[in-house]
C-alpha cells in the first residue's frame, strides 16, 4: 500500500461472491475525505494462500497507531459493510468472516485479526484492541 498523501491509508479488499463492483466503489467513496483510500474485489485463495476461504472483507490500515477518530471511521464502514454483506447474500443471520490487519511503516502486518461476526460493535472492538495492542507494542 502506497502512501499518496499524508492521510493515513486503508485498503478494503471484498469478496466477489459476496459483494458488487459498485459495493467497493461505495466504500472508498465513503473513507476517501479521511484515509488515502481504496478498495477492489478479489477471490480468496485456499488458507496456503494466507487467507481463509471464507473471508467476506479484509481490512488493511496503516499509519500507527490509528486515531480514535479513524478507528470511528473504519468501524462504521465496517457496519455498512455487514449490511451489505446480509443484504447481497440474502440471509440476515449470515456471519460476515472479516480480517483486520494494521501494517507498519514497511506495509507488513504489524497485528491481524480475523473473525466472524454479524455484530458491528464486536468489529470495531476488534478494530480497537488491534489499535491498542500496536501502539503498546
């Protein structure tokens, strides 16, 4: 992920079985006023890949630690983002598996975390304790 201005930047990766074109272009419209933004639609791997086969949204954020403010941001896309998960795959009880990662100045993971959730206030807790963890180190 490439730093283009100083705002921090945040990389929203959706699966394409689950969401839209226009899903991933809503979302960066969405963090583009506070993060270096963007998003795109991608089929995950078998786990040899990295990646569980099941993960509906990766959330990627850099510039640590986040400030309040962003993990506010982040959580309440996250929120819209469970919505639309529900929505495109037509059951309201579906648990989304999301995967948190917050990298370092080197773009590596710095924490990551990943589970399954239909709640947004588990996401942004889950977003908060990865904040937490990286800025005690």
């Amino acid at each position: 992920m490439q730093h283009t201005t100083n705002q921090p930047a945040v990389g929203v990766l959706l699966e394409a079985s689950a969401f839209t074109e226009h899903d991933a272009e809503e979302v960066v419209s969405r963090l583009e006023p506070e993060f270096d933004a963007h998003a795109g639609l991608v089929v995950y791997s078998p786990p040899a890949g990295g990646y569980p086969p099941d993960v509906a949204v990766e959330l990627l954020a850099s510039t640590l630690p986040l400030a309040s403010i962003y993990v506010n941001v982040l959580s309440s896309a996250i929120y819209d983002l469970l919505k639309t998960f529900a929505t495109n795959t037509g059951e309201s009880e579906t648990e989304a598996t999301l995967q948190l990662s917050i990298l370092d100045e080197d773009g590596n993971e710095a924490r990551t975390f990943t589970g399954k959730t239909t709640d947004p206030d588990i996401a942004e807790r889950w977003l908060r304790t990865l904040n937490v963890e990286v800025r005690e180190g």
